[in-house]
C-alpha cells in the first residue's frame, strides 16, 4: 500500500542523501520519544521485531511467520520467537482440551470421566 501511494522506491522514504530512513534519524527521533513519554521504560528499537515475530508465532504457523519476517529459514525466524513457561502451559492444555473434547477455557470444573493427567501450576 505504501509503494502505491509513493513516488519513492523506498518503503520509508525521507529527505536524506540515500533517500530513506537511517539509523541515526531513527536514533534520534527514539530518543525524544521516549524522553518525551515519562512513564515509557527505554527500550531498543530492534526488540520491537522479537516481539513482533514472538506474538505472530503464537497465532500462526512458523512458515507463514517465516515469510512475513522475510527470513530464508526457520532456524532464523526461531532465533526471534522467545516462548515462556506460560506459552508452553497454554499450548499444552489447548492439546488436552481438543483430545477430551471440551471446547470451554474453564479449568475449575472437574469432570470425573476424564482421567488424563492435569498440569497444575503454583506461583
């Protein structure tokens, strides 16, 4: 969309020597927003791409994660996908619910019939 509505054949033309953004306006344009939001802690710019790649990979296949990164492996896309104990949790009870047929999130009820084992966590 953006190269439609664009005479520049970069995606994020700017009025620079190359034509497109570079990192130092990136740097500095970074840093007085997040000088000018108070209440946001520092960050790096590139995190914003694990994050990215880490919730698609929650709601996608990997390949399609892998083609929308524009990565040539999955070994690379991997490298960006940071899962933790909470994923594997909810990953492992969407396993049990589609093998004991229940389609509610509800982990309160006790069903006397179902004798899989239950992963129970403790804070």
């Amino acid at each position: 969309m953006r190269s439609a509505e664009s005479a520049s054949e970069w995606v994020f033309p700017a009025h620079t020597k190359s034509g497109h953004i570079e990192s130092s306006t990136l740097k500095k344009r970074h840093a007085a927003v997040l000088k000018a939001a108070a209440k946001v802690s520092p960050f790096v710019i590139y995190d914003l791409r694990h994050t990215c790649i880490t919730r698609w990979a929650k709601t996608m296949p990997l390949p399609i994660v892998q083609k929308l990164a524009g990565h040539t492996s999955i070994a690379t896309t991997m490298r960006y996908v940071h899962l933790n104990d909470g994923d594997v949790l909810a990953a492992l009870e969407e396993v049990e619910e589609a093998k004991s047929g229940h389609t509610s999130r509800h982990t309160d009820q006790n069903d006397p019939s179902d004798s899989s084992p239950k992963v129970s966590v403790i804070n």
